[in-house]
C-alpha cells in the first residue's frame, strides 16, 4: 500500500478518476503535472488494477482509464486525508473546499464509527496487536519513496500528509507512536531503520506539529491523533485487496464493545454512513 499510494501525483490522479475523469488531457489540464509523470502513474496504477485501460478511438488510437473497485475503495483514505489537511494544514497555496453530503444536503466532517458496534472511535478506543502474517519488517516497503523534486511540489493539495505516507519509515513511525512507543532508540531498534533516517522523520513531524519532545521522549500531539482516520482506513484498505495467506498483518479490537474493530466514516450531520458515491466538493 505505502509503495503505491506514498506518492502525492498518485493519489491526486485517483481522486481526480474517482471524480469522472478518464482521459488523459482531462487529467493534464485538472492536475499541474508533466507528461511524463502523469504517463508513469497511470501505468502503475493500471498495472496494480486501481484502473483499467479502455481504448475508445482507434485512429488515431486514444485510451481511457476507468475506475474500478479497487479504486473506488479508497475514497475513504482520500477523504480521511482531505479533512485533516483542511483542518490542521493553514499553508495551502488554495484552501481546500469542504465536503456536502448529498443525502442530506450538509457540508460535513467524516466521523469514524466501529462497524460492529457503530459508536464513535477514536486511537483511544482501539487496540492493535500483530496478525498472522504481520511485523514491523513486512510493513516498510523495500523500495524506498523517491524524493520529489522541486516541480513535483507544485501539487501541493497534500503537503503534509506525503510527509507521513511519502516516506517507507514515516509512515510505520507514526504507527509505532500510536501503539505506544516514543524514545528514538526503540523506534530504531523496532523498525530496524538507519538511525538518520529516524532523526530525520521525527524532526519533520516535530516541525509539522504531528509530535511534541519532553524528557527525550516523542508523544502525539492532538495534530497528530488527528491522523488517525488516515491510518484506519488505509490500512483497512490495504489489508482488502493485499492480503497474505497465512491471515491479516494487523488485528484491531474496539474495547467499547470488544469486537474486531472495522472503520466505517459516518456523516457528523444526519449521523448515516458515508457513501463515496453521494459526496460532493463545495
């Protein structure tokens, strides 16, 4: 999941498919993204199935990208991410609109719910243990994010949201922090990662806001707890549509009602679950 979606042009080309659009000069003039990026994503996400290629033309030859479920299943990520960014990032080059949910007519702000019990949840509420199939080692991608560049930049629509999921170890750091770690050594003994690379992600969240420092120890700031609907529902979409065949990497538990805690988003107006088909940008 990080390996394809810790990529900012990638999720933008999503949203922008999960929107209507489907052809390749609609996705250059609605994204300010070159050619040759906006080639290389669409290819990666045809080839992981996020969207399928559909010729429509044939001389001269001209293709269409549909959606398709996978795809359409991650709208929650896409909308976990677009209210935290609204909410805590002030720095966007344009403010980010907010949401209606066309049920009910309501600009509204997604609310996590446990699917079996359907009270509100939050980090607080919900235990994480290792799975079958799960470990700190299997969960960093091998290949590492590429940086971007200074004309990658210009996107901007995530900028601080790609400094968790742009990055294999920002991304298991805040999932450690969530689980309860907080001293640099055990993040770099746990994740088994270059202490530079450690120092450097903690000084990014540090300087976001994400984490506070005292007494040597790195703690979740409200800013940071705030990301936690990202994390439940990309990791609740990866755990869908990659799964490994000895079970699920990651268990979670509601201690509300003791059950295997699924996320659902659900409408802080009318109080019905969101649907990615019936929400709109204002």
């Amino acid at each position: 999941m990080l390996g394809l979606l810790g990529d900012e042009w990638t999720l933008l080309v999503v949203q922008q498919a999960l929107l209507g659009t489907s052809r390749y000069g609609d996705f250059r003039s609605r994204l300010p993204i070159s050619n040759s990026v906006l080639t290389a994503r669409l290819r990666s996400l045809t080839d992981e199935a996020l969207l399928e290629r559909h010729s429509y033309q044939s001389n001269p030859p001209r293709s269409e990208y549909v959606v398709t479920a996978r795809s359409r299943s991650l709208w929650p990520v896409l909308v976990s991410i677009w209210e935290w960014e609204r909410h805590w990032v002030p720095d966007h080059r344009d403010p980010l609109p907010a949401r209606r949910h066309t049920t009910c007519g309501g600009d509204f702000t997604p609310v996590v719910t446990c699917g079996s019990c359907a009270d509100p949840a939050s980090e607080k509420d919900v235990v994480a243990q290792w799975g079958p199939s799960g470990s700190w080692s299997r969960s960093i991608p091998v290949v590492a994010t590429r940086r971007r560049s200074a004309s990658d930049q210009i996107a901007g629509l995530f900028p601080q949201t790609m400094s968790v999921m742009g990055n294999r170890w920002g991304f298991a750091l805040l999932v450690a922090a969530f689980v309860g770690m907080s001293r640099f050594t055990d993040f770099q003994s746990q994740l088994v990662a270059p202490p530079g690379s450690i120092a450097d992600r903690l000084s990014i969240f540090t300087a976001n806001g994400v984490f506070e420092m005292s007494e040597n120890r790195y703690r979740l700031t409200e800013k940071g707890r705030a990301l936690f609907p990202v994390l439940v529902t990309a990791l609740q979409w990866a755990q869908r549509w990659y799964q490994a065949p000895e079970g699920p990497a990651v268990i979670l538990t509601h201690t509300t009602c003791g059950a295997q805690f699924g996320a659902l988003l659900t409408c802080d107006q009318c109080g019905e679950r969101l649907r990615g088909a019936h929400i709109q940008a204002t």
